[in-house]
C-alpha cells in the first residue's frame, strides 16, 4: 500500500502532466507513492494521456468522470479513491512547486499534525508573477476565511496541501465540495481546532493551458462560505437565487421608472412590462450561475422560461395568499408582507430547482 497518494486534479492539462509525473518521480524518490489524475473528460485528451502515462509508470492511476466537473469535487473523489495514510493536494499546471513536498510530508509526520499546507505568505513563499488584481482578490478571500474560521493559517487560498487520513475522514462528511477552495472546505469543516503547519514556496507561473478561475469561481467561494456559516441547512444555491432576486428587485424598479418617466408608458402597462422583463432577466441569471450545473442551451431556453413564467405567477399567487390570510388573522401588514416574500420566494426557489432546472448539482451528503 502507498504512504502518499498524490491527488491532481486536472481538466485541459495535457501538456503539463507528463512534465508534473516525471517531477513527482524524482522528487519522490524513495517515498512510496501513487499519483491519481482526476479528469472531468477534458476535450484536449488529458484523460487517455494520463492513462497512456500510468501504462508506463504503475504509479499512475487516473479517474475520469463524465458530466462532471469541479476542482473542489474532483479531489474529494480522488481522495475517496485512496487507501493511504497522507494524501496531497497539487494542482496540475506546475504551479506548486512539488519540491517542498517531501518536507511537507516530514512535517506532518515529525509534528502530528493533521494538515501541511504550501504557502505563498511564509518563509520563503511568494505569489511569483501572480498579477496584483488577482494578488488582491487573493486576499480578500483570505479575509473573508479568517471571518468565518479561527485556524491560524497564512494561505488559506492555497490548494497545495498534504493532510493525514484520519482528519480526511473526520471531515469528509461534511464537505460542501463547492468550487476551488478545497482547503476552506476542509478547515471549515472540522469540528475541533486544526493542527496546521505551512511550508513556503514560490507560486510559478502557469506553463502551459489556460487558467480555469472566472468570476463564477469567486461566486463559488461565497456559496461554499455561504454553506459553512449555515451549517449546510440552507442550500447555497438558494444564497444565489436571492441574490438574483434581490438585483432583478432593483432592475425591476429601474425599468418601471424608465418606462413611465422616460417613455411615457402608462402606470399598468410600465407595472406589468417592467415584471415580465424582470422574470426573463432572473431566468438567464440564474440559468447562468445559480443553476449552472444544469445550464439551458439552444431551443430548450425558450420552454425553460415559459416554465419559469409560469412558475412565478404561482409563486406569486402564493405570497399574495400567505400575505392576505395574515392580515385576515389580524397580523400587522409589515410581518404579513415580510412572510409573504418568504414563502413566496422559498416556494419559486423550489419548483424552479425541481421543475424548470431539474438535476442540478446538490449537496452531497
Ligand atoms: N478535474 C478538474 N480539475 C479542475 C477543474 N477546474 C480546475 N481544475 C484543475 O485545478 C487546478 C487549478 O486550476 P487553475 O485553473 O490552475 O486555477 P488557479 O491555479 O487558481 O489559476 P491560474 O493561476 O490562472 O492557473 C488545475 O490543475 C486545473 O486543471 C475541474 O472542473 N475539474
Ligand atoms: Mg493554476
């Protein structure tokens, strides 16, 4: 059985994985050792390479998953996949510098600690050539952790680490295994203090393929804090639906004002054209980012949001009702309009996630 098994995530990385093995190898010299690439059936065939490369080197395993994707996902699973006792995290674009993972592997052992992780804030680390706006969202993200998690650590954005079994399995179950932040899951996840410990290295900058982090990567950071600070009982894709909601309120407004100030539209028709607009505007929103992992293309739009119309005006009628029955019970209108959006919104936010995006990614526990 291997002491080390090295987790890789890897989607579009085909020309960094054989550069990324034979350096495993060499570093790795006389640790027992196993890689596993985990793919999400990249289109530039980092799948049959990686398996290609395991038909020479044993050490080699790959797990491809079809229809999936997600950084965050696909180390967990590749974790799962394993039996031994420490596992790393590195990514597969040569930006971690797997030279220091012998010595994170020696500090883990030597200090009992559950988790070691390469830092880019300690000793000898540094961000490289990292440009400032990403140095700077970096940090922001590093604020937001240190709001929701007592772990003294220097770079909790990093997503090169090595952890022993015994703290994988601790936390596993409740993972949010939302977007790239996999050591923010793991360290919010514990339910005890963490014992850490960082090793610096320098980030280097990406040799080959082409970074995967866009603006609904940093959403997904928000979810999965969103998740953590609720304790899971909140769907975090329901944070995101009220955020949709909460601009199409906004746009709602603007609209209607536009319409009547701005082009003379009468006070019903700037009303109704202002909601119809707003529905469509929260359907590609959400299509977008809310419900991405079940996202609509092609024709299958036009029936989605005829749906998602339909759905609404439910939802509607409901509030209405709730609202109405309240305030027949004698509620003060401000609690009986509050309850209404509610229940209103809670029941939208359901059909829509059962009914017009059905199959989108859930928890997994
Ligand atoms: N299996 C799998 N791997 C992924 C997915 N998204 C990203 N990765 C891998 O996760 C690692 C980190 O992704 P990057 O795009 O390098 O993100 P980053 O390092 O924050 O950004 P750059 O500095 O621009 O490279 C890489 O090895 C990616 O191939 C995914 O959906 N599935
Ligand atoms: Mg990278």
């Amino acid at each position: 059985m291997p002491q080390l098994s090295v987790i890789v995530p890897a989607f579009n990385e085909r020309d960094n994985l054989a550069p990324l093995t034979a350096a495993l190898a060499s570093t790795l010299d006389g640790i027992d050792y196993e890689v596993v690439v985990v793919d999400d059936d990249s289109p530039d065939g980092t799948g049959a390479l990686a398996r290609r490369l395991a038909q020479d080197n044993p050490r080699i395993r790959v797990i491809q998953r079809i229809g999936r994707r997600g950084l965050a996902s696909a180390v967990v699973e590749g974790a799962l996949s394993t039996s031994s006792p420490y596992i790393a995290v590195i990514d597969a674009d040569l930006q971690h510098d797997e030279r220091i993972l012998p010595a994170m592997l020696a500090k883990l052992r030597a200090d009992g600690l559950d988790l070691v992780v390469g830092s880019r804030h300690t000793g000898e680390g540094g961000m490289g050539d990292l440009s400032s706006d990403r140095v700077k969202l970096s940090n922001a993200g590093r604020r937001l952790f240190h709001a929701i998690s007592h772990t003294h650590i220097s770079d909790p954005m990093s997503g090169y680490f090595v952890l022993t079994r015994g703290f994988f399995d601790e936390v596993a179950h409740s993972l949010s295994a939302i977007g790239f932040k996999v050591l923010v899951d793991l360290l919010a996840s514990a339910r005890r203090p963490v014992r850490v410990g960082e090793v610096g290295y320098q980030f280097r900058s990406r040799a080959h393929g082409d970074s995967k982090l866009d603006i609904v990567v940093e959403l997904e950071y928000l979810e999965l804090l969103f998740d953590k600070l609720t304790g899971g009982w909140i769907p975090p894709t329901y944070f995101l639906f009220g955020l949709v909601g909460t601009a199409g309120m906004f746009f709602n407004f603007v609209a209607a004002a536009l319409l009547l100030r701005v082009w003379g539209v009468d006070f019903f028709r700037a009303q109704a054209i202002g909601a119809l607009l707003t529905v469509a505007l929260n359907f590609f929103l959400n299509n977008a980012l809310t419900f991405r992992s079940a996202r609509m293309r092609g024709a299958e739009i036009v029936t989605g949001l005829l749906l998602f119309y339909v759905v609404c005006s439910i939802a509607l009628l409901a509030q209405l009702a709730v609202a109405s029955a309240l305030r027949q019970f004698g509620v003060h209108w401000a609690p009986a309009t509050l309850v209404g959006i509610v229940i209103g919104s809670v029941w939208n936010y359901t059909i829509a996630a059962q009914l017009v995006w059905r199959g989108h990614r859930r928890r997994a526990t």
